[in-house]
C-alpha cells in the first residue's frame, strides 16, 4: 500500500482486500464445521467430549505462553512503518522463547500435575507444546498479513495446513475404528489433525525469521511487551469464557453433557467464524481511518454489519432443529435449546470489539483486558453456581449474560479512558437487547412443522435482502473497479 493513500482509494482496497479474506477464510474454515459430522460419528459422545476439551486448553496455552505479543502487529505498523517485518521477526522470537521457559518449567517442576489436571497423556502434551509454537506462528503471519491488506498467501498457507488435517484425521479415526482400537480415538485424532498444522507452523516461523532478517531488537521487544503484556488477562479471559462451560460440565457433570454442549457450541461457531473474518478484514480499515481522524464515517457501516449479524444469528436459531441434526444426529437433540442463548453470546462478544478497538489502538490495553477479566470472573462463578442448580444448559446463558456484561464495560470504559466515542453505546445496548429477546423467544417455536420455520426464515431473509440491495450493489460496484 502506498505511504498516503486517498480516502476512495484506501476504501475501495480495504472492501476489495476484505472482501477476498472473508470469502477465503469461510472456505477454508468452513471444512471444519463441514466434517463435524463425521467426527461426531466416528467417536463416542465422552471422547469428542475429550476432543472439544483438549482443544479449549490448548486456546488457553497459546495466549499464556506467547504473552500475546502477536497482538502488537496491528498497532506496530503505524509505529515502526519502516521496520515492520524486522519487528514481526522480533516479537515472534520473544514469543518463542517464552513458550521454550514457560514449558520448561512445566516439564521440569509440574508436569504430572499440569497433566493430571488437563487430563493428558503423554502424546497429548508432546503435541500441545508443538502446537503453542505453530499456532503462534500463524498468527503472527495472519495479523501482519491482513494489516498490509495482502491475504492470498495467509489464507493459501491456512489452506495447505486445515485440509489436509482435516482429511488425515478422518483417515485416521476411520482406520481406527476399522482395527477396532476405539480406545485410542482420541490420540489419533490428535496425531491427524495437528500433525499438518505443526510443519506448515515452525515453516513460517522461518519464513517470518528469514523476511525480518532473523531480528531481536531490545526496541521490538520494549514495545511489544509494554502493548501486550496487560493483554494477557484479556486473552486469557477470553479463552476461558469460550473454553470454561465445556471443562466445568466436563468436571461437575460428565463428558457425555460436555460432548452435547460442544456440539451446540459448534452451531455458535459458525457467526463466530464469520464474526472473526469480518472483524480481521474491518480492523486495519479502522485503524486507518482513526490514524486519519475519520472516526465518524465508520459509523454507518458499523450498524449495518451489527443488523447483518443480528439477523444471521436469529437464521441460525430458527434453524437450529436441522443443523443439530445434521452434525450429530438424534443423540445430541438436546443441543437445540442451548444454540440460542449461545449465537447471542457471540454477537455480544462481537459487538464489544468496536470499543475495544479504540483502547487497543490508544494503547490503553490494561484497561481493555480489565473488563474482559472482570467478565470472566463473572462467568466462572455464575457457571458454578447455576451449573449446579439447573444442569449443564445454564451455562449458554451466564455466557451470554457475561458478553453482554463486557460490552457493556467496554462500551463505558471507551468514553471514560479514551475521551471519544465510535459508535452510541445506548444504541449498541438497545439493538444487543432486541437480538436476544428475539433469538430467546424463537426457541419457543422451535416445536413447530420446519416448514413454518423456514418459510419465516425465507420471508424475513427475502425482507432483509430488499432493505439490503442498495448497500449490497454499492459494494459490488467497488469490487468491480
């Protein structure tokens, strides 16, 4: 991109770049949520239980153990525009060599208590600590990709990496239950799947290394520490409100209602995929136009992505019935109910990201990961309490409740810490408050003949799109040029 782009110029790059990033990465993150119901055929409700729960603890050790450097990327482009690869090279070597002590010290001092509590093997932890390293890397390329609005060659490496896990995993379980080793499904789930995503992982670690001149720069690494290291409770906050509900059922039920809830949380991971794409592909847009003070003029947008989702998250609902049927069949019926409370949560999360977007960017990241820590904090405690009142489902709301809690404190710490303000927070409040009337209260209907549902869903979807037509050509005509 050039050093000083016009404002047409920079809009219509970021929707083109945007575009082609969103697109690419529903594809290649869309086969994982396609092959669930594969998996969820090959496996026992307990062991994709098991399944779902290692992959919470290893969302956690990412962020712990890399201290969440890659999150200065962002920023460090508009602060070291010269040296911005040198910087990546960096900061990713920070990161690696805190993984290398923080594992170290577990291996060394903890690490039968560290696997008795996260319910590994010794299989299971070789491949965690492997993962930590790759998965670092691919964020660190993915962030510095998208912020210098290139995204063919992020999402080719994520393609190259996720499809052939996908497939060697499948192989694998489909192997396993030929040979009868049932017992050893989980393992080997693990081997086919991450196996892939390691190489392509420590691959970029060099590439990134070798484009950076194989940095460490003590100023990369001041920087990178002084942005990211009040990020950590944020991050981890984050990975526990996603990953706690299924590990407590896990330890205060059992894994076959853990299974059942991580299937419904499959269903919510599908507007959160989107959610995350379109948020990677909206945020470099962001931080330009707040680098230029033209704050007010992502406004407007901002509210029609926040009725696009609002409204995507209620198709789901309505829908709900056939897509748990689909990805587990009858034994996971019960995941019906828990879909709504669930998609609300993501668009709470979601929406939240347009406060904290500003703190990140003013570097006011301890205040940023303040509220989301309080959120967790909220959600753990009201997960032990109601879990134990009213079963395993009350998890999906005290979720929920707690995203809408964080964006509430976001939306108030914005004003309160940054002196400015995006978007109206008592609008945001109202329309997060609409959504979630209207998403619980589907569940209601979700005892009706489907072809009621989906022909309400087919006459809302056709009522939107005719609201929708003058943005939707606007953005075409931009995708042409």
């Amino acid at each position: 991109m050039k050093e000083k782009v016009t404002k047409k110029e920079l809009n219509r790059k970021a929707a083109i770049a945007g575009a082609f990033y969103v697109f690419a990465q529903l594809f290649v993150r869309g086969i994982t949520f396609i092959v669930t119901p594969i998996y969820s055929r090959l496996v026992s409700q307990a062991q994709y239980g098991e399944i779902r729960v290692y992959e919470s603890w290893l969302l956690i050790m990412v962020p712990l153990m890399s201290l969440c450097l890659y999150r200065s990327v962002e920023r460090a482009k508009f602060d070291f525009p010269d040296s911005f690869e040198e910087y990546v090279s960096s900061a990713q070597t920070l990161s690696y060599l805190t993984i290398l002590a923080g594992y170290g010290i577990i291996t060394v001092f903890f690490r039968k208590i560290f696997m008795n509590f996260c319910g590994l093997n010794g299989l299971m932890y070789v491949f965690m600590i492997l993962y930590t390293f790759s998965y670092t890397s691919f964020l660190y390329y993915q962030r510095r990709e998208r912020q210098l609005l290139r995204y063919k060659s992020s999402t080719f490496m994520t393609a190259v990496t996720m499809i052939p896990a996908t497939l060697l995993s499948i192989l694998l379980l489909y192997l396993g239950n030929l040979a009868d080793k049932t017992e050893w499904l989980v393992e080997l789930r693990v081997i086919g799947f991450y196996t892939p995503q390691v190489i392509g992982g420590l691959a970029l670690a060099f590439l990134m290394c070798r484009q950076g001149h194989f940095a460490a720069r003590r100023a990369h690494w001041s920087y990178a520490l002084k942005f990211s290291l009040p990020l950590i409770p944020e991050m981890l906050s984050i990975q526990i409100m996603n990953q706690s509900d299924k590990i407590m059922i896990q330890k205060m039920v059992d894994s076959e209602s853990a299974g059942i809830f991580a299937l419904a949380t499959t269903v919510s991971f599908i507007i959160w995929i989107i959610e995350d794409a379109v948020w990677a592909a909206w945020l470099p847009w962001l931080y330009e136009k707040m680098s230029r003070d033209e704050v007010s003029e992502i406004r407007k947008p901002w509210y029609f992505i926040v009725c696009v989702f609002g409204l995507f998250s209620w198709l789901l609902v309505i829908l709900s019935p056939e897509i748990i049927a689909i990805l587990g069949g009858y034994k996971y019926q019960m995941a019906v109910y828990l879909v709504a409370p669930m998609v609300t949560g993501t668009l709470f999360r979601f929406f939240s990201n347009c406060f904290t977007a500003v703190e990140n960017y003013q570097r006011k990241t301890a205040y940023c990961a303040l509220g989301t820590a309080a959120a967790m904090v909220l959600n753990v405690v009201l997960n032990a309490v109601f879990i134990s009142l009213f079963g395993y489902q009350a998890a999906a709301y005290t979720t929920a409740f707690s995203y809408f809690a964080l964006l509430i404190f976001q939306g108030w710490l914005e004003k309160k810490v940054c002196g400015m303000r995006c978007v109206s927070l008592a609008k945001m409040a109202l329309l997060s408050v609409l959504f979630a009337a209207v998403n619980i209260g589907t569940n209601y209907t979700l005892g009706m003949p489907w072809y009621f549902r989906w022909t309400a869903a087919a006459a809302v979807s056709l009522l939107a799109l005719k609201i929708a037509f003058p943005y939707l050509k606007l953005f075409a005509g931009q995708l042409k040029k």
